[in-house]
C-alpha cells in the first residue's frame, strides 16, 4: 500500500477522490505520531486519543476542500493542536489560556516543525526531570495535579512554608534554564507564564 502513496500530493489527491486505501494509510502513518504529540501537550491517553480521532473524522468530511498543495504533516499536527486548545479550555478553566497566549502559541507551532515541537517538549520535560528531588515532587503536585500547598504539606509530611519554598526554587531553576521557546511550550503544558511566576 505505501507504493501507492509515495508522496504527499498523490496521498491528498487520493483523500479527495474519496479512496478508502489512502485514508488507511494516512491513519496507519500517522496515528502514533499524533498521539504522542498530543499526549505531550496534555498528558492524558483517553484525551489525546479523541483529539487525534477527531481530526482524522474532519479531514475525511472535509477532504475535498484539501488543496492539492497543502503541507499534510503540517496541517495534522496544527489540528492537533487546535483541538488541544479546545479541550484545555474545557478542563482547564482555571488556567484559562489567555487570547494573547494562544495567538503567540499558534504563531509558534505554525513556524517550527513537528519535530521541532516534540523534542522541545521532551527538553522542557527534561529540565522538570532535572530538579531537586523534593522541588521536582513539590511542583509537579502542584502544577500537573493541581493540588493546593496545604494538600502537598499534608500528602509531603512537610510544612506549607517548606511547599511554597520547594516550588518557588522549582520556577526560579525553570525560568533560567528554559529559553524562549521551551518557555512557551511550559505555558502549553502548565497553562501558566513562567515568566510571571513567583
């Protein structure tokens, strides 16, 4: 089958006929890929297999609107992420992405490649990885968990003074080791400003 679509053009062209086989070979290429990539964004299986799923069901209803031209990795892993968008906004109310953010994230994700994306995420990851034991529990708890620092002394065993400290040293190792960027790919993960963060 991957003879029959040995490029993007003839793929697209294949989508827009209709041909069953060539949306096949669309999802068998590129399911994995786009379910990590959202799974990197919002860290839940079950979401990020919905999202992706949701994307593939579109481009089959919308495939003859398709231009014969049209970046398909480009176009996949941007609708991945407009639906990312669309379902943080739904669990994330709290953190709400402000206009302003997910304007510059788009710009963002419009102008670097997938792989560029995904290997900025596993570096923002990694530096997490890189904190203090205690810093790195402490923050994580809170900003992936959401529990407040009265359930993290509690949970911890530790003070709340100790909890607001270990995170406080988690922001300020974050904010000199991560660069522009990756500091941009924290707001898409955290829903939070690192550079206005205490």
């Amino acid at each position: 089958m991957k003879m029959d679509f040995i490029n993007e053009v003839i793929l697209v062209q294949g989508l827009k006929k209709g041909d069953s086989k060539a949306y096949t070979y669309l999802v068998e290429t590129y399911h994995q890929r786009l379910c990590t990539y959202a799974f990197g964004l919002i860290g839940d299986y079950d979401i990020s297999e919905d999202i992706v799923q949701n994307v593939f069901i579109k481009i089959w209803k919308q495939r003859k609107k398709l231009k014969d031209d049209v970046d398909l990795t480009n176009y996949l892993y941007k609708s991945v992420y407009n639906g990312f968008v669309d379902q943080y906004r739904k669990i994330r109310p709290v953190f709400s992405l402000e206009k302003v953010h997910i304007d510059s994230l788009r710009v963002f994700v419009q102008d670097d490649s997938e792989n560029s994306l995904e290997r900025l995420l596993v570096q923002v990851k990694m530096e997490i990885e890189n904190l203090p034991p205690k810093c790195k529990q402490a923050f994580l708890l809170s900003k992936q968990d959401g529990l407040t620092n009265i359930e993290i002394a509690e949970y911890l065993n530790i003070s709340k003074k100790s909890v607001e400290g270990h995170i406080t040293k988690a922001f300020s190792i974050l904010r000199k080791s991560l660069d522009g960027k990756m500091k941009g790919v924290f707001l898409l993960l955290f829903g939070m400003d690192l550079k206005k963060e205490v």
